[in-house]
C-alpha cells in the first residue's frame, strides 16, 4: 500500500505552501495517519514541504512517551522494514475530529497520540 495517495498528497502539500507563506497552519487537521503494525509508533501529519516533497511536518509518538512535533523524511518512513518484511502503513480509515495542536497537547499531557 502507498502511504500516500495523490489526493492526500494534493492537501499536505496544499498545507506546506500555506505554510511557507507565512500562514500559521498549527490549527488545521492532520491529513495522514500512519502507524507501525507491530510496534506503539504513530504519526499525524498536516503538511509536505513544497521545496522538499521528501519532508513532512507532524506529531510523531515513536511509543516512548515524547511525542512531539517535527519534520520526518518520508523515503525513510517507506524504508522501514519490520519482521517478516512488514512495513509502516496508513490508516485509510482515519478521519481527524481534531487540530494538529489539539491533538499535540493532548499527546504531551498524557504521554502518548491517542487516535
């Protein structure tokens, strides 16, 4: 499975230019879950850098109790490979009833996302 479709591609990186204009973009919806099947690891993300397709900017929860948010590489989330060969996968169902800060400042207080 594509962790991106082009249509949510279209919105991250709708996002990302609103963005780099100057735009402050921490009260929209995350547009993309992705989470590990086999492991606690889970990010939101709300923009695609339009310079840098490559990065996306969201709330990552890698299960140690800091979420926080950042930029992540996307070719490097593609790579990663679990046991029996497993990968990351998008949630396809995931629909945000939330702001990407709303869902930051529930994560910090109770140490994890919840989804």
């Amino acid at each position: 499975m594509k962790l991106i479709t082009k249509e949510l591609k279209r919105q991250l990186l709708k996002n990302g230019a609103a963005a780099a204009d100057g735009i402050d973009t921490s009260d929209c919806q995350p547009v993309l879950k992705i989470f590990c099947p086999w492991g606690a690891a889970t990010w939101l993300f709300s923009e695609m850098d339009p310079e840098n397709p490559d990065i996306l900017f969201g709330l990552c929860d890698l299960g140690h109790g800091t979420p926080e948010l950042g930029g992540v590489s996307l070719s490097e989330l593609e790579s990663v490979s679990g046991p029996a060969g497993l990968k990351l996968e998008r949630d396809r169902w995931f629909s945000p009833d939330k702001t990407l800060s709303e869902y930051a400042d529930e994560a910090r207080a109770k140490g994890r996302l919840v989804v």
